[in-house]
C-alpha cells in the first residue's frame, strides 16, 4: 500500500503490485484479496507527534481492524525497541514510542496471529543478511518478509540487532 502514485512504478520493479491507499483514510479496500500484512509505515521524522498519532498509532490500529473484518489472519508489524515501556524512553521519543505501544497491544488483543518485529535502528544502509533476534536484529524488511512465514514467530515480540546469524537460522531459533 503506497500513499502517492509517483512511488508505484519503484515498487512495481521491485516485484510487488502497488495499491493507492492512505492510512489516514479508508483501508478496507487496500486490504481486499490479501493474505498477510506487513506493517511498516510511518510518517517521517520531519512531522509531528500529530502524524505519529494518525500513522504510527491510528493508522496501524485502523489496518489491523479491516484485516480482522477481511478474515486476513496474518499481521506483522513493525515497532520499535522501547515501545513496551515507553514511559521510561526519553521525553523526545516518548510519544512515538507510546503510538507503537498502543498499536502493538491492540494487535495482540486482535486475535490475528501476530508478529511484532522491534528494531534497533532503521537505516538504510546495505543489508548483510545476518541478525541477532531476542524474545525480551541491520535487516528488517527481510526479517518483516520471512516473519510472515515464520512459524516459530507466530504470536510473538521480539527485538531485532545486526548479528551473526543468518535471518532464518535466528528466526527459526525462536
């Protein structure tokens, strides 16, 4: 699901199959004929705690509901390390991290079969392949992808660092 129609062409050559939604809208039709979602959106750190709160919280909270009415079982999400106590995090990070904590528990009460993937740090430097995952890993879109799969991370929270496992020999280490 992409916001703006110049990113679709990007996503095409990447294999994927575009559909124009906006989190902040109605989803129920970005979510027809899906098998699995992978949450992975977020408004950019040049916004406000404004769009955190409509993108990172609401717009999360919204997809996971039309994934429930659509009988889609599978969600992934992505969160962040320090979003299951984001009352200890720093006051500049708080409320990011209090939007993914609202969202994460609301996924987790769902229903679906759930995995929620919490990063480090996201960059965008070159993927090596290998992480470090822990229940309590830099490649998180292929951790996102596999997870999806995954069974030994169905119904699970775990944190993500780079590591020296390859993602599927961590993931399956669950």
């Amino acid at each position: 699901m992409i916001r703006k129609e110049e990113r679709a062409q990007t996503i095409k050559e990447l294999g994927g199959h575009p559909i124009l939604a906006d989190l902040e809208g109605n989803v129920d039709k970005a979510v027809d004929n899906m098998e699995a979602i992978i949450f992975a959106a977020g408004p950019g750190p040049k916004t406000g705690p404004d769009k955190t709160t409509a993108v990172d919280k609401n717009g999360a909270i919204k997809l996971v509901d039309a994934a429930k009415k659509k009988g889609i079982e599978r969600f992934v999400m992505l969160s962040s390390v320090g979003s299951d106590n984001p009352e200890q995090a720093q006051e500049e990070m708080r409320h990011y991290l209090e939007a993914k904590h609202d969202a994460d528990e609301h996924l987790k009460a769902s229903g679906l079969t759930y995995t929620i993937v919490r990063p480090f740090a996201l960059t965008n430097e070159q993927a090596i392949g290998k992480i470090f995952a822990d229940e309590k890993v830099a490649d998180v879109a292929s951790v996102l992808a596999q997870s999806v799969t995954e069974e030994k991370t169905f119904n699970k929270t775990f944190e993500i660092f780079s590591g020296t496992l390859p993602i599927k020999e961590a993931l399956n280490n669950m």
